[in-house]
C-alpha cells in the first residue's frame, strides 16, 4: 500500500527473546505478591466526564454579505460582481466559478435598472453570461439569456443602444451556429446587420466585416 514502509531487521541482528518463568508455581508466587484482596463491595461507574461528554458545536460559517442576494439590491454590487466574472475567467480559475458571479451581476443589473429606462449594463452582464453559457458547452442555457439582452437596449435612443442590439444578435447567431442552427443563425445576423447599418451607415466598413462574417448576408 503506498504510504506504508516495510522495516526489516538487519541480517546481523539478534533475535529477541522473551524470557518467561520456568515453572508454574513461579508463575503463581510472583503473581500473590502483587495482588490485593478484592473488595466485597461492588464498584460504580465512573461517571462521564462532562467535557468529554458535551460535544462543542461548531459555529457554521455566516454567508458572504457581499454575494448574498439580499445585497442585490446595491447599485454598487453589478459592476462589482461582474468585474469579478471577468477577472476570474482571465486568471484561468474556470467559468464554472465565473457563472455564479456573472448570475448574480445580472440579477443586481435586474433589480437596480430604473422602471422603463433600459440598461446597458444589464444588457452587458447577460452578453459576459451567455459567453459563460457557452465555454460551458451549455448553449441551450445562453438562447434565452441572449434573447433577453436583445430586448434590453432601446435602438432608438442612439448609437450605443443599436451596437448592444447588435452584439446580441451576432452573439445569437453564434449560438444558433453551434447547435447546428443554421437558418435560425443567419436570420440573427441578418437582423445585427440592418440595426448596424441603421446605425453606422451602409458604408462603414464595420458593415463589410459583418457582411464577410454572416455568411448568406446580402449586403
């Protein structure tokens, strides 16, 4: 077994010997010397110990109040949280841990956007939760975070709206991609490209790489 180490005795090691008594009555001798004569009166239990028999309970560690949901609810925890998503796929710890992060960051983005104003930090955490999704092989999970990001932006209120749309689009027609999507991919990338035009202008050249990008776009 590994971890064990096997002793041998040294070829010119004496033997150990035990040396007994030669003779029963030896035996009996040595033993009426040291005995007492047992008392008549049966002895009590000791009784336990109350240190030994208490058993200390080991206090149970509070939860973090940082990543707490109760504490979604901070304005200043979103972009906290999703810092931390980032930073943790690029130091290599892996996206499973990236996940939770990126989950909560969306949820604080969620909670904190003002009724009726559309939130591009909000449409930005869920693009970083779809990409998680997907290094996770789990692209069925990203579809309807990114169909969610797509809703988020307002094309209407200017440049940086219509660009998140876009994102969200190609990022959608990605995903359709990898599920073997293809008609559902180019309809996504075909819907990017007119809000980019619409935005930038058909003469961009953004508007070519998209167009070399989506395959079947006609641009």
């Amino acid at each position: 077994m590994p971890g064990l180490v096997s002793v041998k005795t040294p070829p010119e090691a004496q033997p150990l010997r035990i040396s007994v008594p030669n003779t029963p009555t030896q035996r009996s001798e040595a033993n009426n010397s040291n005995t007492k004569t047992p008392s008549p009166l049966p002895r009590k239990p000791p009784s336990p110990s109350p240190s030994r028999s208490a058993k200390k309970k080991t206090p149970e560690t509070p939860p973090n109040p940082v990543l707490s949901d109760a504490s979604l609810d901070n304005p200043d925890l979103g972009p906290f949280l999703l810092k931390l998503a980032r930073d943790t796929i690029a130091s290599g710890d892996g996206p499973a841990k990236a996940l939770d992060f990126a989950i909560r960051a969306s949820k604080s983005f969620e909670r904190c956007a003002v009724e009726g104003e559309p939130s591009l930090d909000l449409a930005m955490s869920l693009h970083v939760l779809a990409a998680i999704y997907c290094s996770l092989a789990r692209f069925e999970e990203a579809v309807p975070v990114l169909e969610r990001a797509i809703q988020v932006p307002d094309v209407a209120r200017g440049a940086d709206h219509a660009l998140a749309a876009f994102s969200g689009y190609m990022q959608l027609g990605d995903t359709f991609s990898m599920l073997g999507q293809v008609d559902r991919s180019i309809s996504c990338y075909d819907q990017g490209l007119q809000i980019q035009i619409q935005a930038l202008g058909d003469t961009d050249p953004r508007v070519g790489e998209t167009c070399r990008y989506g395959f079947g776009l006609s641009c």
